[in-house]
C-alpha cells in the first residue's frame, strides 16, 4: 500500500457523531417505552382491578341497604296496613343489576390484565434489545469509529508534510 486515498475525514466524523445521537435518543426511547409499560401494566393490573372491587363492594353494601329498606316497608304489624314498596323493590333490582355488572367488569379487568401483563413482557424483550443497542453497541462503533477516524487522520498527517 504505497498510497491511499484519505480526503474527507469530516464526514466520517459526522457519521461518528451520528451514531452518537442514535444511541442516546435509542436510549431516551428505550427508556420511555420501558416506563409506558410500567404505566400500562400497573393500569390494568392494580388499578383498574381495583376500581372494579371498590364498585363491587359499593353495589354489595348499597343492595344491602335497599334490601333493609324493603324489608322495613314490607313488615307490618296487621297485614291490611301493607303499603307498597315499588320504589324500594325497583331499587333492589336496581342494584342488583350494578352488582352483576361490576362482578362481571371486576372479572373482565381480571382477564384483560393477564393479557395486558403477557404483552408487556413481550415487548420488554425487543425493549431491552433497544436499552443494549443504545447503551452498548452503537456507542461502541462510535468509539472503535473514532479510533479509525484519529489513526486516518495521523496517516493524513504523515501523507500530507506541512510547507517546507
């Protein structure tokens, strides 16, 4: 190798600087996607199913207590004093019927968070694979880049002697 053609090391340089801000914004975006999951796995796994149970216990104590009110206006000492109790028994069923639907929303929750929970740790893989990416491999071309471009730049010295 008698000669070699070393012009434009600058653009090298650029593309080093590149791959710099690919790694740190990889990194930025790893680390967001990371912090999504979290938000996402801790929505349906903590806080959804527990909206659900507290409106479950609600709907439970509130039928209780339109249950007891029923109850009162249905009991009388003489069986000709009987007042109708229509607003109390649709208030039972009323609250019968959110019952049912919280118990069936508290096991929808249930079910979707199982699934929710196996898409995250789905997607934390190619996330940690991302994390890698941006904290280990690209700023290690950077520097093995950087390397290359400073041993070019010696040799382009050497190439290139200053005015005698």
């Amino acid at each position: 190798m008698t000669q070699s053609d070393v012009r434009d090391l600058d653009s090298l340089d650029a593309l080093r600087q590149a791959v710099e801000r690919l790694a740190d914004r990889m990194c930025q975006s790893s680390h967001s996607i990371h912090a999504i999951l979290n938000r996402v796995d801790e929505h349906f796994s903590v806080n959804q199913i527990a909206y659900w149970r507290d409106q479950n216990r609600l709907a439970e104590r509130e039928l209780t207590a339109a249950q007891d009110q029923l109850s009162r206006k249905r009991s009388t000492v003489r069986s000709g004093d009987r007042v109708p109790a229509t607003e109390e028994a649709k208030n039972v069923a009323r609250w019968k019927t959110r019952l049912r639907f919280c118990q069936d929303q508290e096991r929808l929750a249930r079910r979707i968070s199982i699934e929710m929970q196996q898409v995250c740790e789905k997607t934390r893989g190619p996330s940690a694979a991302l994390t890698e990416l941006g904290e280990v491999a690209l700023p290690t071309a950077a520097n093995r880049l950087l390397v290359l471009i400073d041993r070019l730049r010696a040799y382009q010295d050497g190439q290139n002697p200053g005015p005698q």
